[in-house]
C-alpha cells in the first residue's frame, strides 16, 4: 500500500494517530505529530485580527481574521532534478475548538503554483472568509517552489514535481489535512469541500475525477483544463488572424497592437452593447444572455465608399475568425470560440481579445500571418494534467456535488470550452435534467478571467455549495455585487438560465430579476 493510500485510508477510519493533546498548548503540540512521509515543520497560534496581504494587485487585503492554529509541513520531502528539494508544502489553519463549524475547505491554486498562499478560504466566498466561517482550511504549492513568478514551469523537469503538479499533491494533502483536523479536535471533519478558479478550477476538475471520495463539494472556476490547446487560440490563432489585416512596419512585420484603432473598438463595442445589452430587459452595460447574444460583426463593415462609421472588410472578417476559434485541416473544431462580450476591449495584464497589444501573457506575439493548426494542436494536449473525462459516477452517486462558474469575457480559457464539457457531462450521464442534481454550471457576465471587468464579480460560491451538501439546497441563482457597478446586484443564473428583468422596481435590484431561459 502506497503512503498515499495509507493516508486516505486512515483520513476514511478517522483514526487519530495519537491521544488528543493535553499540552496547555496543544497547537504547538502538533509539532511532534507523526504522520507517514510529512513533517510538521512550524505550529503556532496566530491572534484574532491578524490581516492577511491581498493575494494579487488590487485585490482587497484578507482579514481581519479569527485566532487559529495555523500547521506548516511537507509532505515526501525529497531530492530531485539538479539536486533541488521538492516536496509538498502544505498550510492547515485550525480556528479555535469552540469556533469550528465541523468542515474542512481546501482553496485551489492560481498559475504554476509554486507558492503557499494564506489558508483563509476567501476566494469565491463573498464577504467571509471560510477561516472566519469556522472551517479548518487548507493551501498547497502543489509539490514545488515558485523561483522566477507565478508562471515558472521550470519544475516539470522533474517528473515527480510534475505529476505532483498535474494531480497527485491535493489529494495527498487533503489526506493529511484530515488527519491533523481528526487529531486537533478529537473528531473527523464532517464535510470536506474544495474551491478553486483557473488552475485551482482545473485541480477541482480532477479531483471529482480522479478522487472522488475525497470532497464532498468542488467548486470549480474559470478551469485552465486544457492550457495547451487556449494558449494555441490565445497565442497563435488570434494574433495570426490579426496580422493578416494589421497594419506592417517598414520591415514589413505586422503591428498587433495597431491592428484595430481606439475609435474601432469603440464602435465595436457600441453596435455590440446595442445589440445585445438590453436583451435582459435593461441597457446597463451587461450581457446577461450571451448565449443568445446574435451579434454579427459583418454589420459594421465598410460598404463601398464608406470610409466613416465601419470597420474595413478585413479587419471584420479576421475578428469573425479568430473568435470562431481554431480549426483543423479538416474543419474540426481544435478549440471552442470566443464570446463576444463587454470586456473584449479591456487593455492591461490578460487584454480582452479585441486589445491585444504588442507582447502577450508570455513574450512577444508572432508575427506570422499563417498557421499549421493541424501541427500546433498536436503535441498540445497533456493527458496527465487535463480533466478530460466526464465519468463522475462515483463522484455523484457519492453525493458529491460540483459547482463550474467562468467568466464571459475571459480572454485566456474560452466559457465554452467549460460549456462544452458540463454539456458533455449532461450527455453522458442521463441529460440535463439529472446532471441539475448534482452540477450545475454558472456564466458571469463581463467578467474576466477569474474576476474584473464591467462584471459583477463578488460571489458567495461556499455558502451555495455547503447548502447543497448539507441541506440539499440546488443553487438556481447566486447573487452577485462587484466594484464595477456599485450599488447593483444580479442573480448569476444555473445554466441554462440568465437573469432576466421582471419588468418592474429598480434595475440595480437582484430582486427584481428572475432567471429564465432555454437550453441552446
């Protein structure tokens, strides 16, 4: 039996591998726990009103927060490629006996890991915090140090590290989270929940796959489920269609970022926004329908001399294109499309698809004007790292429940390749009807890749899934407030429904929306 099996084993049994501590300290205590393959290498208490640093630029800071425990520890400490230590490092916070709610949270990744964000469980949580809550929480780095920024791959050299990266270190360290839960307070977490968004919602992906006794709940956002094939669409689809109708510098080289002119995209987006806005029944710079969203660029066009007001015939049909997604020789589908939505046009970090500016998310855009689909996508899937299949059988009958949200106006994982698969997964598991028991997926008008945009991105996804878990509460609506709107509140309706103005009282009001819709 391998360590890892031993863990979950004993994680299963809730067997306490030693006598509850009766140290005046039994926080400190926890570093003499023995546990197969982890050390415990700090355990110390951290004072109510502790404040925790925003996790990313312009993200609030995380606090204050409750007294806890807080474990520090690595799991298979080792050394590997080039004489680097590896191991899982992991943090476990423990709120105060009397403060646990019974359940243990574990928050998901962002990028190439390689850090041990605070375990507070804030993200996807609305305005509290899980650790604030009362639940025990626990982060990993996912087997591997971070040398070079959130993107540093440079551990897949190392096969362990890699295949810890890919799907092994959550599992692994949910193990030990329960065990030292099960120690601390003398009994078994009651429920066990995972919330993740980008890699984190890729990590969510494959633990309903391949552990599916390990949550009982998976929140799963904006996934990074198959990176190679977006970063195909993102990285070279788009900028070789732009390049065909960009404008070329005196060498000759196609200029991305002067592809479309502020005054194009402006115009752009108005047609868009007039087209699509109101379709909720009120013009409030949101699309709550994009799937019936019915927008044809080709109307914006230049007629034959017409030079004002029009986008020049090219351009349209290179923006139609890039946004169709990838196809192969054969006019198969490599990679879903884009959709057209309210933040295509935004400028910074991750650009909308209709900003793209001279260098990308990682270097410079090509320069080329055509492209070998068929040769590019086909060493871009990674089977090891991909949540590919929908065989949940385990996982629903279980009664796992599992929660997808994504942005519409992610300009790095497309919406409806998430679509796509919660659709596959209707397919495959007796159709939408009964998939609704136990899934359910949520679009977010404008927002971007994890939050941002002219979106409604502050979301309480904990409280929806804990509801289901435990009371059997399905989540047909969730409501959503965000700084882009202040003052404004919307329910992010259940696939296949969107929020829908009632025709009566004040448009900012959740409460006089309600969600409606058909499949498409």
């Amino acid at each position: 039996m391998t360590k890892y099996n031993l863990s979950l084993l004993l994680a299963v049994l809730c067997v306490p591998l030693a006598a509850p501590s009766q140290s005046a300290d039994p926080c400190a205590a926890l570093s003499g726990l023995k546990i197969g393959g982890t050390e415990i290498t700090k355990a110390a208490l951290v004072p109510a009103g502790t404040t925790v640093p925003a996790p990313y630029p312009g993200a609030p800071a995380i606090g204050p927060l409750p007294a806890h425990c807080r474990v520090d520890g690595v799991i298979n400490r080792r050394k590997g490629v080039d004489g680097q230590e590896f191991g899982i490092g992991f943090a476990l916070a423990l709120p105060e006996n009397a403060a646990w709610n019974g359940d243990f949270m574990m928050q998901g990744g962002g990028g190439g890991n390689g850090i041990i964000a605070y375990p507070a469980g804030a993200n996807y949580a609305g305005d509290k915090p899980a650790l604030s809550r009362g639940f025990a929480v626990a982060s990993t780095d996912t087997g591997h140090k971070a040398k070079t920024g959130a993107f540093d791959f440079s551990f897949m050299r190392d096969q362990q590290a890699y295949l810890d990266f890919a799907f092994l270190a959550n599992a692994e360290v949910a193990g030990v989270a329960k065990q030292i839960i099960g120690h601390y307070y003398a009994k078994p977490a009651a429920y066990s929940y995972f919330v993740g968004c980008s890699t984190g919602g890729r990590e969510g992906m494959i633990l309903s796959q391949r552990y599916p006794t390990v949550f009982n709940g998976i929140v799963s956002g904006d996934p990074a489920m198959r990176t190679g094939l977006s970063n195909l669409a993102i990285a070279q689809w788009f900028p070789v269609a732009y390049n065909q109708a960009s404008p070329k510098d005196a060498s000759g080289k196609p200029q991305i970022d002067k592809f479309l002119t502020d005054d194009d995209r402006k115009l752009f987006m108005d047609a868009l926004m007039k087209q699509c806005d109101a379709r909720d029944g009120v013009a409030d710079g949101m699309i709550s329908d994009p799937l019936g969203c019915d927008f044809d660029p080709t109307v914006l066009a230049c007629k034959p001399g017409q030079t004002d007001a029009c986008i020049v015939p090219e351009k349209i049909g290179a923006i139609k294109k890039a946004f169709a997604g990838p196809k192969n020789a054969y006019g198969t589908q490599v990679y879903p499309g884009f959709l057209y939505d309210a933040d295509i046009t935004s400028k910074g970090f991750a650009s909308g698809l209709l900003a793209l500016g001279p260098g990308g998310l990682f270097g410079p855009y090509t320069t080329a004007t055509e492209l070998d689909v068929d040769k590019a996508a086909l060493h871009a899937s990674d089977p090891l790292v991909e949540p590919a299949s929908t065989n949940l059988s385990t996982f629903s009958l279980s009664r796992g429940k599992l929660i997808f949200f994504h942005g519409d106006s992610d300009p790095w994982f497309s919406p409806l390749d998430t679509l796509g698969y919660y659709q596959s997964l209707a397919a495959t598991k007796g159709g939408a009807e009964k998939v609704s028991e136990w899934s359910r997926m949520f679009l977010v008008p404008g927002m971007a890749h994890c939050g941002g945009g002219p979106a409604l991105d502050h979301f309480d996804m904990l409280t929806a899934i804990v509801s289901w878990v435990e009371k059997g509460a399905a989540p047909d609506a969730v409501i959503a407030t965000g700084q882009a709107f202040p003052g404004r509140s919307r329910p992010l309706c259940a696939y296949p429904k969107h929020a829908q103005y009632t025709g009566t009282g004040d448009t900012q009001d959740a409460r006089n929306f309600q969600c409606q819709g058909t499949a498409r």
